[in-house]
C-alpha cells in the first residue's frame, strides 16, 4: 500500500465498483444493473463506521506531521462518525459534511461499543480492511456482510479468513452473479441458539 497504490496490488478489485451509488442508485449514470443496486445500500441504515488504520492511510508507526486526512479529500463519503483502529491515537478531524475521524487504540467490542453510543441507533459497518474485518468476525461481533468476490489472482495481501474455521455454520450465505463478473455474497447472521 503505497499514496499512487491505495490498495496496493489489488487495484482491480475496484474497477467493478461505481462509487457513484454508495448515497443511492440516483446517484448513478446510464442503465441501473444490480452491481449498482447491491452498491447502493452501502449507507443505508448506517450511523457510524468501524475502519483499519490502513483504511485511512498508508502511514505506519507514529503519525506524521503531514496534515493527512484520509484517502478522500475534503468531502469523505461516510457522512458519519467513524473510527480508526491505530496503537497510536490522535486527534479527531471533523469535516462538515459529517463526517469525523476518531483515532482509538481499542478492542473490537470496545471499538463497537464507542461507534454504536455514536451512531444512536443505526447501524454501524465495519468497513474494513480485511484484517479488520477478520478480527470482528473472530469475536463473533459482525451481524451482515457483503463480500464482492472480484476473479483477479493477486499472489499477495491479507487474507480475511485466516482463523476462521466454521464461520459460515453462524450465516446463512447468498450468492449473486452479475453480468459484470462480480459475485455479491451476502452473508446474514443465522438466529442465535
């Protein structure tokens, strides 16, 4: 993960993927395909967001002081609070579209427990990435998941289901291909015993 590669070599991943929805599938341009209407639920019901460091940025170790606020410039698409897993905690950054990034050294279900006080009722996401996610998977904390599964060999990067043996015996998992070579899997929490 570099500044020119955000996502390091798995740029591909994101060729698929119209940004242009991520607020609702009025958002987008030409003919609606269900690649933009799975997309398009990426805010809906969600009052706070739960990302990686790396998410965030491609920094390591202390922050430097290079007045960095996250991959999106001045206007970040989440439009919620949401906060950054680091060992080193900093300031927030408020933006005025609603978006603020608070920088907590936390445990997965303490992380949760500060996002939910601040969504106050909705939803939170874990957004990401995939050692993230992983990690509230392992703690059994995660209730709906979207996986976009994109066919590209990419050799390296982090693996998401490491040390998750029997995850999918907790959901119930839809699949949808689309035209566009993406398969949606929707992976929905089975009713705890």
């Amino acid at each position: 993960m570099t500044l020119e590669k955000p996502i390091g070599e798995a740029g591909a991943l994101f060729s698929k993927f119209d940004g242009r929805v991520i607020h609702g599938i009025h958002g987008a341009y030409g003919p609606t395909s269900v690649d933009k209407a799975i997309f398009s639920m990426w805010v809906q019901g969600v009052g706070a967001e739960i990302m990686g460091r790396r998410k965030f940025g491609p920094q390591s170790g202390q922050w430097p002081d290079d007045g960095w606020e996250g991959w999106w410039g001045d206007e970040p698409p989440f439009l919620t609070p949401c906060f950054i897993l680091t060992h080193y905690p900093r300031e927030a950054i408020e933006f005025t579209n609603g978006t603020s990034f608070h920088f907590v050294d936390a445990s997965p279900e303490e992380a949760l427990r500060l996002a939910r006080d601040a969504a106050g009722g909705p939803d939170v996401r874990i957004g990401g990435g995939p050692s993230t996610v992983s990690q509230f998977l392992h703690a059994d904390l995660i209730d709906f998941l979207h996986i976009a599964i994109v066919s590209v060999v990419l050799g390296t990067g982090v693996r998401i289901w490491d040390h998750l043996a029997g995850l999918e015996d907790r959901f119930t998992v839809e699949s949808v291909s689309t035209a566009s070579g993406l398969t949606h899997q929707l992976w929905n929490r089975k009713a705890r015993a």
